[in-house]
C-alpha cells in the first residue's frame, strides 16, 4: 500500500494583501499529477486545509474540485482529511457524509464515540482490510480538559497534556483491536495536528500556538508504540519527530512567508509492502518565488538588477538597513523593479525606526506612545518639510482607521 502525507494547506492565505490561488491551484494539479504517477492508495491531509474558519468560496472551490478529481481521475483508493487549528470543525464536517461516497473520510471534530468515529479500516475492493487508520482531529482545549476553579496556568497547561496523551492513547489503543481483528498484519497510521515539543519552526510561519502556555508542546511519548507511521500536521518545516524516521511532518506546501523562501517543501511517500516501510520525502516544486532583501540601497538594487536580468517574477521583501536616509524609498525601489515580472510585498525601512527611537527620554517608552506621536517622530527623524505634513498626517489616519474597522471585523466574527 502506498500512503501520500501532506499538510497546512492554509487554502485562502495571502501574502501582505496578495492573493496566492494561483499558488494553491498550481500546487493541487500537481499533486493530484503525483498521485497519479505513484499510484498512491491513500492519501493523508492532517490539518489546516484552510487558513480561515470562514475560507472565501474560491478556496472551497479548490478544495471541493481536487477531491472530485482525485476520487473520479487518480487511482487513489482513499482520502484521510482531519481538521487543524485553522479550520472549523463544523465546515469539514457538514459534508462528510456526501464525501465518504468517494472515499474520502473526514475527520473535522471530537464527537461523542471517538474510537469509532476516529477509527478507520480502509478496505481494498474486494473488501479486504489493508490499513488502519487512527484520524485524530485537531484537540481544541474544551475536547480534553474540564475547568476547575482557581487553576493556575501551569495546572492548565498539565490537564491539557494530560487529555492530549489519553485521547491519543484510547483511540490507538481502539486501533490496535481493530487492527487485530482484521488479522493483525495491516498497517497501523495515525494522524493529528500539534505542537511536538522541540518541534522546529521559522519567524512569521504563520504557526500559532496552539493552547495557552508553552507547557502544552506534547512530547513524543505520548504516542503509543505500535505505530507504523505518524502524520502530523500544524509545523510547517518538514521534520521527523524525536529522531524516529517514521514520526513525522510533512510541512507546509508552500511558503507562508519570506522566513520559508529558500526552504525546500515536500510531500512524503510511505510504502508499504510485506511488512516492510518505505519513506520517501518527494521535493514540490516552487510555484511563485520569494526573496528577501536586506542592505544599503546599494545592495538592494544591485540585487534587484541581477534578479531583473534573469527574467525572475519573485515577490519580494525588502529591509533597508543603511545610514542614509531617503526621503523616497518606495520610489526609487518601485523604479528599480520597474518594467520586470518581480514585485515588491513589502519595505521595512529599519534607518527611520531607529531614528524615531532614539528621540525617546529617559523616561519614556514606546508602549506610552500613542500612533499618531510615533508617526510625527519618524516625520521628525526623516526631516520631512512641515509643507507635506499635512497630506501624510492624513494618509496615515486613513490607514490608521482601515486597519482598526479590520480588526473590529475579526474580533466581531464567530468562532468555533
């Protein structure tokens, strides 16, 4: 048998206000492509299929459309989708009675029977059982833990792990019977979505903290033995989990920021055969390039020219980090881009912050400033003529006031 792991799909996320469904559409081609050309029989998504609890309908429309194209196009036999932090149990759910007549099982909640609901046998044609499968949801805080009264974070923290580790011992432990029961020699996988402890991440993954309290980063030996292989899901570098070849995440797909430009993404391929495991890690390729530029203005354009003279059409994030200061930035970056494929996400001009900062006394702090008072202390710092102050005070209350009805607009949604 052979099993195909992905994850962190994170269909419907931009990059600083850029839409990335070119992205997501490109890379679900060829994965359904892969699925083809390796004959994989089962193919496992463990969570974060989209970014938001609320996804667009065109990332529903990507998502709906690659499971009809696996089920009718692929030899894919079967689907394992479980739901991550990112999702909302209630969307994977409420087809999942339609969806298992193409095989494709979702996983998107705790429901009152979690060792049968949780617990999978996937069957050949001829009805013959060929894998167990143990499809662990993401395990939101009211899953596993009571609230007692005056509990201390810490005590927070244990009663978490502690569910953590009993929700995945009685369902793998309902896996293992089942497994028995269908004469013992198929292959036990198991599936979820958390925080490993010592698990590897990058600055501005996009990967958040799961539960409040780092204290509930699970450690391996939650996981039974007896596990042929482990799909996770939530990190989003690719990594084995404590050193054993067969715990794993598979990553995200693409990159979620400029932190992940230059990391190789992959999906991973088990096989089975006669008891025996093969584990290969297969490269995806990059779908829309990102770089991340960080100098003097020197270096940035000289940089920016090299990338214009190989034809490059990556999106960029530039950080200044010279001395001088410009009063025009983003124009003379904007010209030096001029007339290519790259385009420009992103500026941090690190001179005028610092500048802004150093205006602090002694006995002030940034935290007792209020925006407006920043913003006039960059002005400041950058010399900017009283004459054009009017017009820039006015822009930024525009974004000022933008920005905070978003953030009205997030906080007012449902959540799970």
């Amino acid at each position: 048998m052979k099993c195909l792991h992905t994850s962190d799909w994170h269909l419907g996320r931009t990059l600083y206000g850029r839409s990335r469904y070119s992205e997501f559409s490109a890379f679900l081609d060829w994965l359904s492509a892969l699925i083809e050309k390796e004959k994989v029989d089962l193919l496992l998504v463990a969570g974060d299929v989209f970014d938001t609890t609320v996804p667009g309908s065109r990332a529903q429309e990507l998502y709906y459309g690659f499971l009809n194209k696996v089920a009718r196009s692929t030899v894919c036999r079967h689907v394992v989708i479980t739901s991550g932090n990112h999702d909302s149990p209630s969307l994977l759910d409420a087809p999942k009675a339609l969806l298992r007549t193409l095989d494709v099982h979702v996983a998107g909640s705790v429901t009152d029977d979690p060792m049968n609901d949780e617990v999978l046998v996937l069957r050949d044609k001829t009805g013959k059982a060929e894998a167990v499968v143990c499809a662990v949801p993401h395990l939101r805080d009211r899953d596993i833990r009571s609230v007692g009264p005056g509990e201390s974070m810490q005590d927070k923290s244990l009663k978490l792990l502690e569910g953590i580790e009993r929700h995945y011992r009685e369902v793998c432990r309902a896996g293992e019977e089942r497994r028995v029961q269908e004469g013992g020699r198929i292959p036990m996988i198991v599936m979820g979505h958390l925080f490993t402890a010592g698990g590897q991440t990058i600055d501005n993954d996009g990967v958040r903290e799961i539960y409040a309290g780092s204290l509930a980063h699970v450690s391996r030996s939650i996981f039974p033995p007896g596990i042929d292989y482990l799909a996770l899901g939530h990190l989003h570098v690719p990594q084995i989990v404590g050193g054993e070849e067969h715990l794993r995440y598979s990553g995200s797909p693409i990159p979620m920021g400029f932190g992940e430009a230059s990391q190789q993404k992959m999906v991973v391929l088990v096989e089975f055969t006669e008891g025996e495991r093969l584990i290969t890690e297969i490269p995806i390729p990059c779908f829309q390039p990102l770089e991340r530029i960080s100098g003097t203005l020197q270096a940035i354009t000289d940089r920016i020219f090299e990338l214009k003279a190989a034809g490059s059409k990556a999106w960029l994030e530039i950080e200044y980090t010279g001395d001088d200061l410009s009063g025009d930035l983003r124009g003379l970056l904007d010209n030096a881009v001029k007339g290519s494929l790259l385009e420009i996400r992103r500026i941090k001009n690190n001179r005028i912050v610092a500048l802004a900062l150093k205006q602090l006394s002694e006995d002030e702090s940034l935290d007792e400033l209020g925006e407006l008072d920043v913003f006039n202390r960059c002005l400041d710092a950058a010399k900017v003529p009283q004459t054009q102050r009017p017009e820039l005070l006015q822009a930024y209350q525009e974004i000022l006031v933008s920005l905070h009805e978003d953030e009205k607009k997030i906080k007012s949604e449902p959540r799970e």
